[in-house]
C-alpha cells in the first residue's frame, strides 16, 4: 500500500460511494436481522468500513431471491452474506444521501 492510500482508497475512488459515502459508511450505525449467514454479513460490512452494527433478532431477514441459482450450502451462505451485506450498504448511501442532498456523488 502507498502512504497516501488507506485500507477504503478503492472504494473512495467508486463514483457509487466516493470520499463522503465512505464518511457515511465510518459513521454509520446500522441494525441488521439475525440469519443464518448474518456473521458473513457483518464480515463485509466491517470490511466496507462500518463498525457500528448490531444484530437484531426480532427483525425479520429479507428473502435472498437469489438462492436457487445455488446448489451447495457454503456458496449459498457466501452469497447470501454479501448481498445482505451489499444491500445494506446500497441502502445506507442512498438514506445518508437523502439526507444530505449536497452529496456530490451519485447513486
């Protein structure tokens, strides 16, 4: 890694995220329902940048649409896990940018 480059400068270079969705990502504090691939979920969220989150349990999971396209278990899991993860990501931008419609990136 060069000394100008942090562990998010890829995804600060994302027009999708940028230097203020990553801010929003660092600073965002999320809830996400228990699953049975939630530890997955949270490995990626961590790995985006979010350290707060806590998992719900009374919260209902979203339906993964996409788990037939699998046929064994720990591709499943891994999937699921990173569209849980990826959704919630997607959604967090979105909301924050919401939010704050002086956001010069783009969704």
């Amino acid at each position: 890694m060069l000394p100008f480059e942090d562990r998010y400068t890829r995804q600060r270079r994302l027009p999708e995220v940028g230097p203020s969705g990553q801010e929003r990502l660092c600073a965002a504090r999320l809830a996400i329902p228990k699953h049975p691939d939630v530890e997955l979920e949270l490995d990626y969220l961590a790995r985006a940048g979010v350290a707060h989150v806590v998992v719900d349990d009374s919260a209902v999971a979203p339906a993964f649409p996409f788990a037939d396209w699998f046929e064994h278990g720990a591709a499943l899991g891994v999937a699921r896990g990173a569209w849980c993860a990826l959704r919630r990501i997607k959604t967090e931008l979105a909301s924050a940018a919401a939010r704050n419609p002086n956001a010069t990136e783009s969704l």
